[in-house]
C-alpha cells in the first residue's frame, strides 16, 4: 500500500482553552502537528500548486478557525479541526497531535493524538 504523507508540524496558534475560570479569559497556545495523506503524483507529475494539498492554505486556515473558536477540552479542537482538513481540504486521512504545553506542572508535553479518515 503506497501512502504519501503532507505535513504541517508546529504550528502555533493562540486560543481559548480549558475547563478553569481564568483558562476562559486568556488565549494560551496550542501546538498542532498533521500529517495528511494524499497522492503526490499528480502534483509531482505537473509541479503545480492546484495539485497538491497546499500546506500554506491549510495553515492559514487553521489559523482562523482555532484562533476565533473557544474550546474546553484538547479533544473538542481535535475533533473539530480533523474534520475540517477533511471536508475543507479533500484530505482522506489526518493524524493530529495537539500539544498545550503547560498544561500539567513538571510535563513538558500533554495533549492528544488523532486520526480519522481512511487509507
């Protein structure tokens, strides 16, 4: 089975969230790691943008949409932002990592790991 991977790691946007008062009044950051699958052939065969999934859109998008929503939990962004590089983006398999980085004293790390679609 051939499985060509798009990915967009890193990318950091600030949001409402969390389930306590004062994470309801200040925007924290997330950090968002996908992988997308697609076929590169096409976009390889005609070396045009039109072709591929267009990583700068994607994280344009992402941008606004994580950035103008309020979330309670890691898992309700997951959810909803796998669901929109699927739809939006023709995509036909995602894994998201989202990190919020502070949320637990003495962890580096805490968050969520996704995926949806099929292969």
């Amino acid at each position: 089975m051939k499985k060509d991977i798009v990915f967009l790691h890193d990318l950091t946007i600030e949001t409402i969230i969390g389930i306590y008062d004062w994470e309801r009044r200040i925007k924290q950051a997330v950090i968002l790691d996908l992988d997308m699958a697609t076929d590169v052939k096409k976009a390889a065969s005609s070396d045009h943008i039109d072709d591929a999934i267009d990583y700068k859109a994607v994280a344009k998008r992402l941008i606004e949409y994580v950035s103008e929503n309020h979330f309670q939990l890691v898992e309700t962004l997951a959810e909803r932002v796998t669901e929109l590089v699927l739809t939006e983006f023709g995509v036909k398999w995602v894994k998201l990592r989202v990190n919020k980085k502070g949320a637990v004293r003495y962890a580096g790390d805490v968050g969520i790991i996704i995926e949806r679609g099929e292969i």
